[in-house]
C-alpha cells in the first residue's frame, strides 16, 4: 500500500535561515523528499553550499540573500524566490540566535544584565524574522488560496529560565504569532504550525570534538540520551508541509527527545 498522503515531490519550498544549522537540515529533508527548494540567508557562503548539497541528492535548489528581519529584505528574497520557483507552497522561517543575560544586574553576580540593544536583537532575531518572513509571503499564499507554514521556535517556548528572558520570550512568542496567525489564514485554506527544537547542535559549525562533547552531555540532561540530528527537524517539517497533515494548524510541536516535559527533580 502506498501511503501517497506523504508525498511532497514537486512542492516549491523557501526556507529562511537555512544557511546552516536546523534550517540546512530541514532544506536537505525536503531536498530528498523531492521538493524544489529555495534558502536564504543573511550571507551566501552558506546557502550557496547547501544548494550545491540539494542539488547532490537530484532536487532543484536556489540561493537568496537578504536580512530577516528587515521588511525590505524579505519583501526582495520573497520576489525572487517566486520569480525562482514560480510559486511559493511552503514557507519555513528558521532565523534564530541567543544571548543570556538576566534583565538587571543581580547582586553578587559579575555577568552584565542584557542591554537594550541585546533585548532587540534576540527578540528581532527570532521573533520578528518570523513576522517578516510571513508578512512578505503571506499575501502569495492568500492569492494562491492554499500553502503552509511552519515556523521554528525552540522547546524553550514551553518553559520559561533565569537569565533568558528576551530568547525565551521570543520563542514563546513564535508559538503565540503561529496560534493566532493560524486561525486569520485558516479561512483562506493556509495552515500555519510551529515546531519546537531542543540541542541540535551542527558539526560543520562546531567541531568534531564540541560535537562529541554535546552528545555525551545530554546523556545527562536529555530523556533519549543524545543531540538531535539536523535532519530530524525536517522530517517534521515535510510531514506538516504534505497532504497528510492537511487537518492541522496551529500547533507546535516539541522535537526535543523529551526535555520540555522533562521534571526538573526526578
């Protein structure tokens, strides 16, 4: 029996963010799934290597430049990303980073509280990306009366820490933006989701060794005992992009080997 529901060969994919890390992984899944695949980032040394790996497993891919968190940036990458693809099915906002800092200098502590330059990055970064990403491509997918999209937000969405205000805020607010965005386009026939990624470390950017180093520390700290895999994230984000998941939106989902429902005395 052929499971057709799962099928996105031939869907025409962009994903921001996706010069390394998750997003390079869920390019590479959708890649192999046989979509056509477009990836933007900030610089183009890394997505002009992940388009030469797309182009590895037999897909279509393209490079796009540009900022993501600047409405003129996106409004440009999401032209030529349509003039590329010649349709934009699926959207994947994947542009995030983190600073740790409380929000006042704590007493007896020697680590600067966050400034308000860092607040705005963080929260910019990883929450208003998101915005502009489904801003800039949202009136497509609303003419086109049909697509998907799937933001990235971080298990850290779940469960607010000391000193992490600003990029736990902002993830949690990624999954609050796809709740709410999810029932305005819902009519329009667009489901909108968001997943939620634990440790996926990538071993291009940190090393053979780190690498090692991180996968035996969760060991310690996650539930199935390890890192997770680039690719994993994208096996999810196919899922949600197919024919078989067309009854759900505004949901996120928690990849994370069990971090987030973890109890923090066992």
């Amino acid at each position: 029996m052929s499971l057709d529901v799962f099928d996105v060969a031939g869907q025409k994919v962009l994903i921001t963010g996706a010069g390394r890390g998750i997003g390079k992984g869920i390019a590479l899944a959708f890649a192999e799934a046989g979509a056509e695949v477009a990836v933007s980032a900030l610089t183009p040394t890394g997505v002009t290597q992940v388009v030469k790996e797309i182009e590895a497993v037999g897909a279509k891919g393209h490079a796009f430049t540009g900022d993501a968190t600047k409405a003129a940036d996106m409004d440009r990458v999401a032209e030529e990303a349509i003039a590329a693809l010649g349709h934009i099915d699926v959207l994947v906002t994947c542009v995030g980073d983190s600073i740790r800092g409380a929000v006042a200098q704590l007493p007896g502590s020697s680590t600067p509280a966050m400034t308000e330059e860092n607040w705005h990055f963080i929260v910019d970064i990883n929450l208003t990306q998101a915005f502009q990403g489904c801003r800039a491509v949202g009136p497509h997918l609303l003419e086109r009366g049909q697509g998907s999209v799937i933001n990235i937000s971080g298990w850290a969405a779940f469960r607010g820490r000391p000193e992490s205000a600003a990029y736990d805020a902002s993830k949690a607010g990624i999954m609050r933006m796809t709740e709410c965005l999810s029932q305005e386009w819902a009519p329009y026939g667009i489901r909108v989701n968001s997943i939620a990624p634990g440790s996926f470390p990538d071993p291009d950017q940190i090393g053979e060794e780190s690498y090692r180093n991180r996968n035996e520390a969760a060991k310690n700290t996650v539930p199935l005992g390890r890192v997770g895999r680039l690719k994993e994230i994208g096996y999810l984000a196919v899922f949600l992009a197919s024919p078989a998941a067309a009854y759900v939106t505004g949901q996120t989902w928690a990849v994370d080997g069990g971090v987030s429902v973890k109890h923090p005395n066992p």
